[in-house]
C-alpha cells in the first residue's frame, strides 16, 4: 500500500512538473528526466514481469508524465 501512494505523489509531482515546464521557462535537467525515465520503464517491465499490475500500471503513468515533461524541455 505505501508502494502505490508514493508512487502516486511521484505521478503526481510529474504532472505538476509538466503544467508549470508548459507555463513558464523553467530549466529541468535533461539528463535527470532521461535517467529517470530509463530507470521507471526497468520498473515497468519489472512489475509486468511479475503481474504487479496496480504497481506496474501507477509505473506506467510515471514514466508517460515524465516523457510529455522530457518532450516539454527537448521542444523548449
């Protein structure tokens, strides 16, 4: 259960990274997001690989945030 909610605060810092990167030029390090990303989609094959589906799905959804926040930051 501690699994999913501090997952969740992750998804969720993610989106409010996006809103704030779609609004203002805010600097984010390149390197971190990719790193970041790389790092979550191991978790997401992990979790697939072992049928942790709410962990893996939560994963999931951290993993598109910070790929639309990388997105952001290459456009900008």
């Amino acid at each position: 259960m501690l699994t999913n909610i501090g997952l969740s605060l992750i998804v969720l810092a993610w989106i409010f990274q996006l809103f704030v990167s779609l609004k203002k030029k805010q600097k984010l390090s390149l390197g971190f997001v990719i790193v970041y990303s790389i790092g979550v989609l191991f978790l997401v094959i992990d979790g697939f690989g072992q049928t942790l589906n709410t962990v893996t799905i939560i994963n999931l959804l951290s993993l598109l945030a910070s790929l639309a926040v990388l997105g952001v930051v290459i456009k900008k």
